[in-house]
C-alpha cells in the first residue's frame, strides 16, 4: 500500500468519525430531539405509523437519535470508522 493510500484511508476514517455528529444534526436527529419538519421527523413519522404508533426500541430511527443525542458509541465509532476507510480505499483505487 502506497503512502497516499495510507493517507486517504486514514483521512477517511477520521473525516467519517469527526463527520457523523454533524450530518446526524444536519438531518434532524439533535441533541434536543428529532427536529420538527426534518428529515429525522419524517423517519419517525414513517416507523410510528407501520409500527402502531410507536417507534421500537433498537429501531433504525431510535438508534440515530441515540446518537444524536448522545454521539456515536464505541461500536459505533468503529463501524463509522470502518466505512470511511472503506469507501477512502475504493477511491484510492480508482484514483
């Protein structure tokens, strides 16, 4: 593996980690709660309905908002981590 390979798969990992809080934010899934008329809001909208009003633990939408409210646990962290790697190595490898 070359020098600027390393350097993008490093740099994907970190940008994806450092990232994920603010396209978390970004779609509605905050601090505070899910933001009224945001994209987050539409999900739990969505999962309330098929689910009979509320929405399941461990679902999709309560696992984002965790960590939203919260940030990313260590599992999570790692799983974030390895996908920006991933997709830095794939563009590497185009590149």
């Amino acid at each position: 593996m070359g020098l600027l390979t390393a350097a993008l798969i490093g740099a994907g990992a970190t940008g994806a980690v450092v990232g994920a809080p603010f396209v978390l934010a970004g779609i509605g899934f905050t601090s505070a709660g899910i933001a009224a008329g945001s994209y987050a809001a539409s999900m739990m909208s969505a999962a309330a309905v098929a689910n009979g009003g509320a929405v399941a633990a461990g679902s999709t939408v309560a696992v984002l908002q965790a960590a939203g409210a919260a940030g990313l646990s260590g599992v999570a962290t790692a799983a974030v981590g390895s996908a920006g790697a991933a997709l830095a190595g794939l563009a590497a490898v185009l590149i």
